[in-house]
C-alpha cells in the first residue's frame, strides 16, 4: 500500500509540473519551474526526465528552457474532439439549477441569434416566457448581450441590422437596446449582463459566457428568476456561482483563463 501511495503522488506531482508549464506562455528554466512547483532542481528534473521520455515535456531547442512536448498537444487534442460542450454544460446548468432553486437557460448562437436550446425549470416555476427554440435579442436581454460582448464585431453588426428589420410578431423575446462599445468592454471585463429594463416584468437574468480553449465563446449560461429570488447586483451570491459553473464548463472545453474576460476578436 506504501508504494501505490507514492506511486500515485508521483503522477500528481508531475501533473503540477505540466499545468505550469500550460501555464505559462513562455519556457521555463528549470530552476523556475522547480521554484513554482516547491520542489529542489534536483527532484523537478528527475521528473522532468521521465516527462520527456513519453513526450509530455520537451527542452527548447538550443536553451535550457523547458515546455510541453508533441504528446501533450495530442492528448489536448484528443480531449477537445472527444468532449462535447452541450453535455458539459447541461449537467453544469443541472448543478446550478438545484443548487440555486432558479431557472437555468442554455443559450447558443444559431442562425437566427442567441437561441435557447434547454432550460431547467426552478421549483416556484415562473413564468419565464422561455422554451427550448426562443430565440433573444441581442442587446435586449441578458443572454444576447452576452453574445454581443464576445462574439466578433462584424458578426454582432449584421445580427443587429437583421434584428431591425424584423416585423412586429417575430417571436423574438426583448427588444434593440442602445448598447455603446463602452457597455459591451464593461461586460467582457465583468464576464457576465444583466439588463433593465427586464424583458418581463418582475423577471431578472443573469448570464455568463462558455469559452473554449481559444478564448470564443461556445455558449451563454443563464440564471433566471422572480427579482425578488434572483439578486442581479455585482456581489450577488447567485451571480457567484453561475460565474463558478461558466468558468468550470469553459476550463473543461480547454480554456486556461482565469476569468471570463477574453481579448476582443
């Protein structure tokens, strides 16, 4: 039993060595490495040997520096075609549905918009006026301006111009809202919208963008409730732990931030 203790140890110390090494862009020296990973040069490079041996680490060309190798790109590969996003987040917006009692929307960017593609009923079973196919506006509505913030400018000013040509009745929820460049920074640097005036009365929202290991978003998740249940306010403990669920859905999708606030593309 003492040598599979040390065994498995083993595995977690090498692991701290590769996510700091993903975490950083650059290469290493080795006494750096050692230094963030508290261990002796002596032990770090021991490991690092055996790293190297399956690929998982490699010294830079010409420098004593040293970084991921081939093998971990293959792994990092193999994760991102075997996992699909839409499970992730539905058993994360599942988590956060009955931790928090409220209405969870799954939100994608579809042909038409910011479009729902799940939602996870609360126990006091508000009316919401949103079903699996409702489609939101996109500076109307929290999930749209999430969407808005994060998705390209050039993509986000043709949705816009589509969305004021439509005719009354389209079904869409919300409505065009002036929503100044200056707005959309405060919500990628925030990582999360709400908005007010409310799409339906006496109902609040709250969303939060899914990133992948490229930083672009894959999906809104999004908190809705009575506003006397869903507290919207910048220390909201519900706005905490819907950040908590995007970050965690988005870190299993590959993204390495650690906040939801990517560079404009």
């Amino acid at each position: 039993m003492t040598d599979k203790g040390r065994g498995v140890n083993s595995v977690e110390v090498g692991a701290g060595l590769l996510e700091i090494l993903a975490g950083h862009d650059e290469p290493l020296m080795l006494r750096d490495l050692a230094r963030l990973a508290s261990l002796s040069p002596a032990q770090a490079h021991a490991y690092l040997i055996s790293l190297g041996a399956i690929g998982l680490v490699e010294q830079e060309p010409g420098s004593a520096r040293y970084r991921l190798g081939p093998a971990a790109l293959d792994f990092g590969i193999t994760r991102m075609r075997s996992v699909d996003p839409i499970r992730l987040g539905q058993a994360a917006a599942l988590e956060l549905s009955e931790e928090t009692q409220l209405a969870v929307a799954i939100v994608v960017w579809g042909g038409f918009g910011a479009t729902v593609i799940q939602v996870l009923e609360g126990p006091d079973q508000v009316h919401i006026n949103t079903r699996a196919g409702t489609v939101y506006s996109l500076t109307g509505t929290a999930s749209g301006r999430i969407f808005a913030a994060y998705l390209p400018q050039s993509l986000v000013t043709q949705a816009i111009r589509r969305e004021r040509e439509e005719k009354p009745g389209s079904g869409r929820v919300g409505r065009l809202m002036d929503l100044s460049p200056a707005e959309l920074a405060g919500i990628r640097q925030a990582g999360f919208a709400t908005v007010f005036p409310t799409p339906v009365p006496g109902i609040n929202a709250l969303s939060s963008p899914v990133l992948d290991h490229a930083g672009q978003i894959q999906m809104a998740i999004t908190l809705i409730g009575a506003a006397q249940s869903l507290d919207t306010s910048a220390d909201s403990p519900h706005l905490r732990l819907l950040q908590e669920t995007a970050l965690r859905v988005s870190r299993g999708l590959g993204f390495a931030g650690q906040s939801l606030a990517p560079m404009r593309v």
